[in-house]
C-alpha cells in the first residue's frame, strides 16, 4: 500500500499559488516601470554630465589655443624689442611665416605708440586698415594705455572689423612705459578662429554661443536644430576678457547620448530581477568613476597652470636681476653677443660702457648693506632711464653696471651718453633719509676697434675702467691701444710688489720747505720711492695705487713712518736736530684703529720727540668719517705729533672741521699755485686761505712753487712755508745732508735742477 503524499507547507503553497506568478510579474512589473522612469532620469543627468565635460574642453581647448596664439603674438613683439631697427621688408616676411605657420590669423599688424596701424601683412584685402586708429572709443583707449605701461597683453573682446566682418584683436606691447614703441597685433575673424580652436565635431553636434561679459558677442550653427532640455555654460580665462561659453547640444546628440538601458532594464527586470540590480550597480559605479575622472581633470589642469606660473617666473628671473631690476650680467653678454653680430653684418660700431661707483665700498662697509643695496636700486633706476631700443642697461653686480650703445654712428654718440650718464649722478641720492652724494667712474671700449668678441670688448672696458680709477675717479677712459701691454706690466708689477717690503726695497726721499719767515729750512716731506730690482727708481704714481687696492698700503704706511723715525733719530744729535719729517697717511691707514698705538711705539723705540714727525692727510680723508678721523687725530696732537691738511682747495666739504679739528698746517694745492701770479681767481682764493689759516692760528704751505714770482708773491701775502722745484727737488737723506751743510737751498741755485 503507497505512503500518501505530505501535505504542502504554507511557503510551498505560496510559491505553487497560481496567482503568485501573476504577483511576481506585477512585482517585477512596478519594480520595471520605477526602475524605467528612475534610470531614464538618471539618463537624462548622465546627458548634462557629459554636456558639461563637453563644455569645459571646449572652454580649456580654447584657453589653450588661443594662449598659444597670445604668445606667438608676444614672441613677434619680443623680436621687435631685441630688434628695434628691423626693416618692413625683414618684419613683413617675419608676419608671413606667421601667418603660414599657424593658419588662423587674418592679419599681422604694427601698430605706433599713437594706436595707429602702419604696416601689415597681408596688404591685399586690408589696405583700408592702413592708418586706422584702434583706440576708436575711450574703453578701447584705456585698455591700449594700460597696456602700454604695464607690458601685459590686451584683447579687444568681439569687435566689427575694419576689414569687415567680426574678429578679435590681440595687442602685445613692444617694451613698456616710455619706452614704448607700440603693437604687434594679430587679427582674427571669429568663425575663423572659432572652427580653427574648435574641433570639428564640436561645430557639427551643437550650437556655441559666446557672452563677453554676459552680453552676447558671437554665435556658431545658429541654424542648427537644438534640444533646448539641456544646455550648459564654461567661463574661459583669457587675458583682460571675460568670456562664458554656452553650449546648446543638437537634436541628432541628444538621441545618440540616450541610453537603452531603461528599456533594456525594462525587459530584464520582468525576466530576472537580479540583472537588473546587477546592472543598476554597474551604472552607479559608471557615474561614480566619471565624477572621479572630472574632478583628476581640475587638478591636472590647475598644476598645469601653476607650473606654467612657475616657468614664467623663472625665465624673468634667468634675464633680470632680483635686487635692481635690470637685465643681469648673463643676459647681457648673450644680447651683447647677438648685437655685435648684427654690427659685424651692417659694419656698424657699438659701444660697451663699464661704470663702477666710486667709494662704494667705503659707503657700504660704513653704513651697512642694506643701506648699499638701497643705493644700487636708487642707481639703477636712474640708469634705467636712459634704456630704450638703441641702449641696454644691466648690472653687472658688486657696484658695477653695464652699458650697451648699438648703432654708434660716430665718437659723440658715445660722448653724448657719457654725458647722460655722468647727469644720473648731479643730484644726491636719498638714501634711509639722508642725502649722498655719489660719483661714477667709467671705462669704454667700442666696437670693432677694441675688439671683436664679447669677452675681448669686456676685457678691455675692465681696463679702460682701472685707468680712469688712476686719473683720479669721477672720469671716464676710452680703451686705446697699449692699454693692454700696461696693464700686464701692472699685473707683474702687483706681484712684485709683494715682495718688496720683505727685500726692503723702499726708500725715502725728502724734499725741503723753505721757511718764509726765517729763510732757513726746518722741516721736509719724505716722499716715498720703490728701488726695483729690474725697473729702477719708481715713482709713487706706479704703485701706490696698486697698494691701495690690495690693503697692503697699511703696512707701506708703517714703514715709512718707521723708516722717517729712523733718520729723525739719526739726526737727532747733530746738526740736523731741527728738523722735522713729514708722512703722509692714508684713510686706510686712519681707519686702523692700533695706528696710534703703533706710531707713538715707534716714536718711543727710537727716542724721537713727537713734535718733530708730521702727519698729512688729503682734505678728502678728513671728512670721509668725521667722528671716527676727530677720535684719531685728537689722540696724535695729544702725542705732540703736528698735523697737516694736504691738497687743501680741492674738497667740498664744509669748512667747519678747521675749527673742530686739531690742525697745524695748510698745505694749498698746487694747482692754485701754478696760476698764482697769472690768474686772479687763483691768487684771491690763496689770499683768502692764507688770511683764513692765520685767524685760526693755523700755519700755511704752498705747495708746488716753480717760479721766482710765484715766491715773491706768497712772500708778499705772509705764507710761512713753500715746498717746490725751485727749493728742490725730493732727494735722498745723503744728498739732503750735503745741501744743508754747503748751504746751496736757496731761491738761486735750487738742488737737483
């Protein structure tokens, strides 16, 4: 007998309920239709997504494209700026290639510092454009004035051409501020420039509006049949213009952007549930990584542009100095290079000026660096003035600069700037509140003359420079040749002059001052003088400033005053015991602090009274550091060492420090001397000295007297000492002892003629 068949349970019951298939379909079925309608929304947003990833590439493709035309426009300017002399045919055939290279401009102007087109290219089709002025309304004039003075860029939004029809300019400056010297512009007609920027697909599948500062400038596929459902709007960051893009898609795009997945999902949803699930979740995670893919596009696209940023920044700084502004020392030899090339090809001349600040170093080391790099700023600015197409101002560094002059036509040109140059420095420079008056030095070497390459030019500028230093500063000095044959002497000579203290090479000369009031002689200047072993006798002139340069002037200046103590204490139990020796001291030297310790020990190891040595200092070193030379000199009278100002005359400083400082002596410059009895401006100022020194109390000596009238005359107004080639010429201690006892230094017969 069969086993009887167990009854259903419940759930079996439900799934085997005929009506259970019926409410799976009508499950499904809702679940189909709120899946159809959600995921067909979701479509629709899908659409807008990617309208707007349409967009946005539009607006950056533009960005882009047209930035790269912004900055072949800039680059002609450049060109126009490295060669501001360039003919019209040479411009013309440049503005061709330009025009062949990118295909997309209309035409490449010139446009003069008044706005006014003067050449273009091409001439057929725009010769009504010939002599127009772009600055046709007053925004427009603003916009060129700005950009003329600040350099940058200018672009004229959408504008009716004069060529007819509508385009779009692009202004880029050549050079800035007054050295302005106009426009390179490019034209372009915008559905030209618009089908060039956008691709093809982009004109075929929407209509492209562009709003200029929300007002509508210019439309593409205007006829084109539009879904006007969706639409979307991409800002386009150009230079001075603000433009929006709002993109319309068409009908045809539209269809193509319609997923079937509703309808698919639709069907399989009342087929199996799960793959309709399945496939939601993949859409989601296709929304998911479009969303991700956009937002990685924004940040590539913002370290685009700051790396842009950064390269910009770094090729202004690889041509300019950071402190001055000015073009630095590496562009200028490669611009320099370029323009004697262009000399060598037109057999023109150029000029290469090397200017060096005078007591820089001083003024720096003094006051501080922050107060020189003030000064150098102030210094450039006002040899940035004379920049413009023909000059070229860099600085070189330390307290140099350079000058490039291109197209000399003859000497005057160069003597003209020389001129322009030395004017920068007329007036003081206000410097943290004070007013400092400051003096250049220059040096010239000219093109092809002195020489045909950058370096030689550079060289022998250099040398140039070092021998207006010797001319006593505040000068300039052309390169001529034999210069460079005398400065490789002076280079050998600076090395020997190493040497020649540890060989005791030096010696004393001593030349005689007549004493006016007692006709006798009490008192001499010891000249320095280098006995070289292959050149002979050397002058101070050959060496001292070679001394100076290179510090070791304090340690000649040590041994002179050595070597006068020496024979001051040789003389001091004969009958030469009245004398008294004369040095002349340096403002290095002064500036030692130990220099008073170090002349009173010499004094004191020789046994020699401080009265009978005499210090000179040049009436410059007395008010170079005021304060600091009044501690130093107080502290020498305080010895009993007598004090001299030398050259006195020739300094413009105040003449309040005769009566602060401890003076004894005056000695006039002999360039007042040399006149005296020949022009009455020379014997007024010697008068006016000589009474000015006795109602101080202050002694007088002229310096430099050649002639009989010359004496008569400062016998004539009271002058207590004279010193000169009619007294004597500087001779050594053994010629001088000679003299004194056979009484030959007199007016008459004067020693060494």
């Amino acid at each position: 007998m069969d086993k009887p068949a167990s009854a259903p349970t419940p759930f079996v019951r439900g799934l085997l309920n005929p009506a259970f298939p019926v409410l799976i379909f009508l499950v499904f079925l809702a679940i189909a239709l709120g899946l159809y309608f959600g995921i067909e929304k979701q479509d629709s947003k899908q659409i807008q997504a990617n309208l707007d990833n349409e967009a946005l590439s539009m607006a950056n493709r533009l960005e882009r494209e047209f930035l790269v035309h912004a900055e072949a426009i800039r680059r002609m300017a450049k060109r126009r700026e490295a060669a501001p002399d360039i003919s019209r045919e040479i411009w013309e055939q440049d503005a061709r290639n330009y025009l062949a290279d990118f295909g997309v401009y209309q035409a490449i102007e010139w446009i003069d510092d008044n706005f006014v087109i003067r050449w273009m290219e091409p001439y057929e089709g725009n010769e009504d454009a010939i002599g127009y002025n772009v600055a046709f309304s007053p925004e427009r004039r603003q916009a060129l004035e700005e950009a003329k003075t600040t350099g940058n860029l200018d672009i004229s939004g959408v504008i009716d051409l004069k060529q007819g029809g509508q385009g779009l300019v692009i202004y880029a400056p050549v050079f800035s501020g007054e050295a302005n010297n106009g426009f390179i512009a490019g034209v372009f007609r915008m559905e030209v420039l618009a089908r060039h920027l956008l691709t093809s697909r982009a004109l075929e599948s929407f209509r492209i509006d562009i709003f200029d500062n929300g007002e509508p400038a210019y439309a593409l596929n205007q006829s084109a049949t539009t879904n006007s459902s969706f639409s979307s709007s991409a800002s386009v960051e150009l230079p001075t213009i603000d433009w929006t893009l709002t993109v319309t898609p068409s009908a045809s795009w539209v269809n193509n952007q319609r997923s079937d997945w509703p309808f698919v999902t639709f069907v399989v949803m009342l087929c199996m549930g799960l793959l309709t699930s399945l496939t939601t979740l993949l859409v989601q995670q296709i929304l998911k990584r479009n969303r991700a893919l956009l937002k990685t596009r924004r940040e590539l696209d913002a370290e685009i542009h700051q790396r842009q940023a950064v390269q910009q920044n770094l090729a202004r700084l690889e041509t300019t100095d950071t402190l001055t502004g000015l073009a630095n020392r590496r562009f200028f030899m490669e611009d320099l290079a370029h323009t004697l090339s262009i000399a060598d090809r037109q057999m023109r001349q150029v000029a290469l000026v090397m200017i060096d600040l005078d007591r820089f170093q001083m003024l720096n080391d003094s006051l501080g660096h922050q107060f020189g790099d003030e000064l150098l700023i102030k210094v450039s600015e006002r040899l940035n003035a004379l920049s413009d197409e023909k000059i070229m101002v860099a600085y070189s560094g330390g307290d140099e600069f350079m000058v490039c002059q291109q197209h000399v036509e003859d000497i005057d040109d160069v003597i003209n700037l020389l001129g322009q140059i030395k004017q920068c420095f007329d007036e003081p420079f206000d410097v943290q509140g004070e007013k400092h008056r400051v003096t250049a030095t220059m040096g010239v070497a000219v093109y092809p003359q002195s020489g045909l390459d950058t370096d030689t030019l550079l060289r022998n500028a250099d040398i140039a420079l070092y021998r207006a230093k010797e001319q006593g500063r505040n000068t300039y000095q052309f390169y001529t040749e034999g210069m460079q044959d005398r400065e490789v002497m002076r280079l050998e000579l600076d090395k020997d002059l190493n040497q020649a203290l540890a060989n005791d090479e030096f010696v004393l000369y001593f030349q005689p001052q007549l004493d006016l009031n007692h006709s006798s002689i009490n008192s001499v200047e010891a000249l320095i003088r280098w006995q070289h072993p292959r050149r002979g006798l050397l002058p101070p002139l050959d060496f001292i400033p070679l001394a100076e340069e290179s510090g070791r002037i304090t340690d000649i200046g040590r041994w002179v005053v050595r070597a006068a103590c020496r024979q001051l204490a040789k003389w001091q139990d004969g009958p030469y015991a009245n004398l008294r020796i004369a040095v002349n001291l340096s403002g290095r030297e002064l500036d030692d602090e130990s220099i008073v310790d170090h002349i009173q020990d010499v004094l004191e190891s020789h046994g020699v009274p401080a009265d009978r040595l005499e210090v000179e200092l040049t009436e410059e070193i007395f008010i170079q550091n005021i304060e600091h030379n009044l501690n130093q000199l107080s502290k020498l009278h305080k010895l009993g060492v007598h004090l001299a100002i030398d050259d006195f005359g020739v300094g413009y400083s105040s003449l309040g420090y005769l009566r602060d400082f401890p003076v004894d002596l005056l000695k006039i410059d002999r360039s007042f001397i040399t006149d005296v009895t020949e022009r009455h401006d020379d014997a007024v100022i010697t008068r006016a000295v000589i009474n000015l020194a006795h109602n101080l109390g202050i002694q007088v000596v002229a310096e430099g007297v050649e002639t009989r009238e010359q004496l008569d005359f400062l016998k004539n107004h009271r002058c207590d000492l004279v010193q000169g080639y009619l007294i004597s010429r500087p001779i050594p201690a053994a010629e001088l002892e000679k003299a004194l006892t056979e009484g030959v230094l007199n007016v008459d017969t004067p020693v060494g003629t």
